[in-house]
C-alpha cells in the first residue's frame, strides 16, 4: 500500500456521462498531481495542486477539471465523456514537489463505452 | 513541449541476464528519476539523480545521470522474474516545485 488511495479502481460509463475520481494522497503530502495512461501515450501529466491551489496544468483538456479540497483530497471530473478517455487515471502526491518523486496511486481504470 | 525518448521500447530477459535502457531528451533537466509499474498498479520510484554525472544504486539496479543533463540510463544486473515489468524515466520540470515529464516506457518481460 502505497498510502494514496484512488477510488474507484474501475469504472464503466457511457459516452456522453460525467465522472468524479477520486484521490486521497499521503499523509503528510501537500501536493497532489493527475496522470493519464493510455496505451499509446504513456504517462500525461493533467494538473498539479498544492495546498488547494492549482499550481501547473499540463495536457488537460477543457472537459475535464479537478480540484484540492481543505482536507487536501483531489476529485477530477471527466465530462462528455468519450471513447478516447478510456484510460488509467493516476493520482500522485509528494510532500513539497516532484524532485523527491512522487507516491502513486494504483490508478481508476475508466472504460468508456 | 518537451519529450522523453526511452529505449529499447520493450526487451526480452533470461533470468541472469543485466539489462540496460535509456533516456534521452533534447532538454536539460536537473532531476532524473527511474520508475517500475507492475501491472495493475501505479509506478513505484527506484532511483532519483540529482547531480550530473551522478551514479546511483539500489541493489541491483544501477541508474547514472548523464554529464550533459540530457540523458539517463538505468541498469539491472542478474535479472530475476519479478524485473518483469514497465520502467519509466522521468525528468522533473519546473523547478524544485515543478512536476514529471514521463518516459513512454521500457516494457520488460521474460524469454518464452
């Protein structure tokens, strides 16, 4: 157990649906980031949030969104959903940033039929 | 934007066997990190460089941070079964607070 915990580990929705996944990072961590894995595109970082504020967002696409809350869990949200968003969704978290790397999560499996 | 370039994509691997890939990007970076992912689960971090030219070790795995900050490699010596699986070079960008830019990963697996 990694201490980040994602749920759910699967979800299966249909095109056009939204979804929240959601992240409970480390204890201790500050910062929480969103990756997406698909098979041909590896590891694309989504956003950064740092003590509840955005802090970099990288190949997220307007549909989807996500935020820090007080308790410094991170929902994203996945809207319209598409074919293409079929993919593992990762959730890291750190205490200050990156150059110490990140713990992941074991990943949301979004299946989108 | 900038890339990560990681080969071999995939290898094959007796047991014994060392094992090398690499990474190389066409930016400097001054983190370089190795991670293996399992599958069913998130990327597990086993090696940061922090230093150009820095050689580091964990057991038997060996990762250097290349003299020009463009480039890494990571070693396995005497593979075992459970190497067997998908190892990721990342670069951290932006700084201290910065985050991961991501390989697209080595995949390895064992020689049928």
């Amino acid at each position: 157990d990694s201490g980040v915990t994602q749920t759910p580990k699967h979800l299966i929705t249909a095109t056009g649906q939204r979804v929240t996944l959601r992240c409970s990072p480390r204890s201790g961590d500050l910062s929480v980031y969103w990756y997406q894995q698909s098979l041909d595109q590896g590891l694309q970082f989504l956003i950064q949030y740092y003590n509840g504020e955005e802090r970099a967002k990288g190949n997220i696409l307007e549909r989807f969104s996500a935020q820090q809350f007080p308790d410094l869990h991170s929902e994203l949200n996945l809207s319209s959903l598409e074919l293409g968003d079929s993919a593992l969704y990762f959730c890291a978290s750190s205490v200050v940033a990156g150059s110490y790397g990140y713990t992941f999560g074991s990943g949301t499996r979004l299946t989108v039929v | 934007g900038q890339q990560l370039n990681q080969s071999p994509q995939s290898m094959f691997i007796q047991e014994g066997e060392d094992v090398s890939m690499n990474c190389t990007s066409s930016s400097i970076f001054n983190t370089w990190l190795w991670y293996k992912q399992d599958p069913g689960e998130g990327p597990v971090l086993l090696i940061a460089l922090y230093k150009a030219g820095e050689l580091t070790s964990n057991g038997r795995l060996t990762a250097q941070f290349g003299i020009t900050r463009k480039d890494s490699f990571l070693n396995i010596s005497a593979s075992i079964p459970s190497d067997v699986g998908i190892y990721f070079c990342a670069g951290l960008v932006g700084g201290s607070q910065g985050n991961l830019i991501f390989g697209k990963g080595t995949k390895l697996s064992v020689k049928p």
